[in-house]
C-alpha cells in the first residue's frame, strides 16, 4: 500500500505557516457622537427657554381631566369615525366608479377626487358654511323643509367637509387596492358565473384589503388631528374646548 503524501490537509500544515488571525477594529464614528451631543444641547436649550417663559404649568394637570375637555375629546372621536365612515364608503364607491368603462361615470368620479384633493380643507369648511348665502332654504318637499342656517348646523358642515375630503383621499387607496388584485380573479369568477357585484364583494374586496387597510390606518391618525380644523367653523371638539 503506498502513500499519496501530496495531498494535506489544515491540520498537516506547519502553524508557524498558517495566516494570522484578522483583528477586526470597529471603525469609529465620532460623527454621531458629535450629532448626539448636538441634539442634547439643542433640547435642552429648548428646555431652558420654555422654562424661562411666563407659564402655569400647573394649569395643564389641573385641567386635564375637567369635564369639558372630556367632553372635547368625545366629540373629536364621535367626529373622526362618522368622518372616517363616509371617507371609506365614499372612497369605495368612488373607485368603482373610477374604474368603470362607462366615461360619464369615470368622469365624475376623476373629477370629484381632484376637486377635494385639489382645495383645502379648511377652505372647504367654510364653503359648507357659508352656503346659506346662496340657499335661504333646503326644501325636499314633503320630506323636509327648513332655513339653511338651522339645517347645516356646525356639526353637520365638519362631518361633510371632513367625510367628502376624506373619501377622496380613500378612492385612491381603494383604487390601489382593487388594482393590485390580478386581473384572472375576475375572469374566473365571471367564467363560474358570478356577476360582477358579487365578484366585487366576494373576489376582489378582501384580497384588495390587504394593500388598503394600512394606509388607512394612517388616514385615520391624520383625520384625527385635522378635526381640529372644525374649530374655525364653531363646532366645539377638544381644540375649541381647551380654548375656553
């Protein structure tokens, strides 16, 4: 039997020959030292000039469980889901209607979501505000008829400025939505023969859910805060409140 003593393994190899070890220095990086401190100094001259103003801090914990700032908070919440509930609903139809063959359709669609994407809120606050110079009265006839000043009350002007904003804003995001479901979804279920209504409900709504549901979580962040908004209208939510 003969050897091969060409072939050797790591272990036959002398140690003086082996490579060295890598030391591994981490590379320092001395710019974030210097933006932490940076950042430190700046909150704490942030701090200090707030400290030196003439203000009653304690005014803050006395007040913050008083009954109508309470009372401001349930109505910003009341507000913000019926806002949020025509935005969804709204932003729904809206899409569909997007995405109909049918021009006439589209068209109105295409324009309402670039009319209120277009303008501010706040300025279409006060249109629904001030429509009582243009209609003395909302006549339906037998169903209802009064002054336009008693009917389009300050709660009434914030739900349809925030509701007809956001669901212009949710056409969009349904839009992106419906669109990410793959097309053969829909040819096979109109081949099963499922109309389009029920392959709407049934097909396309809950695959699109996944592409809608977290931005509308951040739609429902932002309607939150931009209640405070309807303060200029004299609807009393927690800003107008906390002002009294």
């Amino acid at each position: 039997m003969t050897t091969d003593i060409s072939k050797k393994g790591p272990e036959d190899t002398p140690p003086s020959s082996r490579p060295e070890a890598i030391k591994a220095i981490p590379v320092r990086h001395y710019g974030r030292y210097v933006a932490a401190l940076a950042a430190i100094a700046a909150l704490a001259a942030i701090v200090y000039a707030f400290s030196q103003g003439d203000i009653n801090w304690n005014a803050i914990p006395d007040n913050f469980f008083d009954d109508r700032i309470l009372r401001g908070v349930r109505e910003t919440l009341i507000l913000t889901a019926l806002s949020m509930l025509i935005g969804v609903v709204g932003g729904v139809l809206l899409s569909v209607m997007r995405m109909s063959r049918n021009p006439v359709t589209s068209s109105i669609a295409w324009f309402y979501i670039w009319f209120f994407r277009g303008t501010p809120v706040l300025v279409q606050l006060f249109v629904w505000f001030n429509l009582g110079f243009v209609f003395d009265y909302v006549n339906l006839g037998p169903v209802y008829k009064d002054e336009w000043s008693d009917f389009m009350t300050p709660f009434l002007t914030a739900l349809l400025g925030l509701g007809l904003n956001e669901a212009a804003y949710m056409a969009e995001i349904c839009r992106a939505g419906l669109l990410s479901v793959d097309e053969g979804q829909t040819e096979a279920s109109h081949a099963l023969g499922m109309s389009h209504g029920k392959t709407l409900r049934r097909i396309v709504l809950p695959q699109a859910m996944r592409v809608v549901v977290p931005p509308t979580g951040n739609e429902v962040i932002n309607m939150l805060k931009t209640t405070s908004l309807v303060a200029a209208v004299q609807y009393y939510e927690l800003l107008r409140y906390a002002q009294d």
